[in-house]
C-alpha cells in the first residue's frame, strides 16, 4: 500500500492510501485537489475514512459521494453525514479491493467522538496527535486526551503517524519552553527547521520519536512536570494534571 499525501487549505493533510488504481482518501476536508487527483492519475476511489466532524475533515464529502459512490467510514459517535459504516473502539476496517486492514481506536478530546486508525505499521489520527503536539479541547476534557494520548503512545515505536495538518515547527517552540534541556528535541528542532525551509513535509512521523520530544506524551517526566508547575505557580499530581496544565498553556502560548 503506497501513502500520498494531498495539500488542503493552509496547512491541512489529505492522505490518500492507494492500491494499483484503487485509492481511499482519509479526512477529505476538500474534494477539489482529490478529484484532480483521480482524474491526472485515472484513479478510482474506492473509500472514505472520517476521523471526526469538523469541517477542514469533512467539507469534501459529499463533493466526492456525488461523483464517486462509495462506502464512508467514520465515527460511530459523531453525527457526520454520508457515514456508511459507523466505526467504534476495536472495529476492523475492511478497505475494499486492498488486502490491508485497519482497526478503530476511539480518541476523545478534541472532539467527542474522535476515532482513529491503525494498521501495518500507519496510524491516521486525524487531530489528535501532532508532531510535538496534540489537538486542542474542543469538546473532550484533559482527562479524555491524556487517556487517548497514552493508547496511541502504547502503539509500536516504528509506528508511522499521519496526522492531518502541518504544525510541527511551530509545536516545537513551544516544546522547547517546556524542556529546553531535551537533546532529542534540540535535534529534531534543527531537522525540522532544514525541511520546512526547503518547503517538505515533517510528517510522517514516528512515535518513538514523539515520545522522545513531545511534551505531551512526555508528562509524566520530571522536566516537563517541574515546568508546568512553575507556570501554573502550584504543586501538580500525577501526569493527568500536568498534561492539563501543558494543554492550556499551549492554548496562550505566544511564539
């Protein structure tokens, strides 16, 4: 299975999983540069796959269903239109015509219902791991992403992440403010900062190198634990509250 990737709006991630000529598209928010696609390529899609509902996700949807019907996967728990298969925790995805398999992750915290996939060393976490990052709270609480966060951190260390917008320099500011003593992230700083400057793509990513630099997975350490307290000025217990605390300091974070 080959994985492309389409750009969308400022700095969004169309990914599409092709097979021969079969493609599925993940989190199609438009359907203009997936249909060019198609057409430059003689391409047939042949599924879509639905992290969650907002727009930048979803806007192409139904652009796509009008010319290409096709089965739609998405999250059980959000009420997103066009959904064909309604996926939850544990779920296998079957992708027509691909011999690969995913299965179904629920992440909650950005949005409610937030799903994820996973499957032959690729994971599509649509918003809610960033390289160095994480999702905002739209809906879910600090509790729900620290939980969902440790379930993908769980998944193998070679694991590819795709997820759907390009945030990673700028996470890495804010990373740094929080552990500018990591050496690992020193370094991923600089790499980060070579491709963006020749306009190429930080993701994917792998999560062994997300646990090594992303202040989120990481707060359970004592670095990142020691800065958050000294930001929010008061004494924090156990990661889930540190994470917490990093969450809205990002949210005001001024690079």
């Amino acid at each position: 299975m080959d994985i492309q990737a389409l750009r969308a709006f400022e700095d969004n991630y169309i990914w599409l999983l092709r097979d021969g000529r079969r493609i599925v598209v993940v989190d199609p928010g438009d359907e203009v540069p997936v249909l060019d696609y198609l057409t430059k390529e003689d391409a047939a899609l042949a599924a879509i796959l639905l992290t969650h509902h907002h727009g930048d996700h979803i806007g192409g949807v139904a652009g796509l269903l009008a010319r290409h019907p096709v089965p739609v996967f998405g999250p059980a728990g959000e009420p997103i239109a066009g959904i064909t298969v309604p996926l939850r925790e544990g779920d296998p995805v079957a992708l027509p015509g691909f011999q690969d398999h995913f299965r179904v992750i629920d992440v909650p915290g950005h949005t409610r219902g937030h799903i994820a996939y996973y499957g032959h060393g690729a994971l599509f976490c649509g918003d809610t791991l960033f390289g160095c990052g994480c999702g905002r709270l739209f809906e879910g609480t600090a509790q729900q992403m620290w939980a969902s966060l440790g379930k993908l951190a769980a998944l193998p260390a070679d694991t590819q992440v795709y997820c759907a917008h390009e945030y990673t320099q700028s996470n890495i500011r804010f990373a740094l403010a929080v552990e500018p003593g990591n050496a690992a992230l020193q370094a991923r700083a600089g790499r980060v900062a070579q491709l963006r400057a020749d306009r190429q793509s930080t993701v994917p990513f792998t999560l062994a190198e997300e646990r090594q630099t992303n202040p989120f997975l990481r707060s359970g350490e004592a670095e990142v634990t020691a800065a958050a307290e000294r930001h929010c000025g008061a004494r924090l217990y156990g990661a889930a509250e540190v994470f917490a605390v990093l969450r809205e300091w990002k949210n005001d974070f001024r690079q």
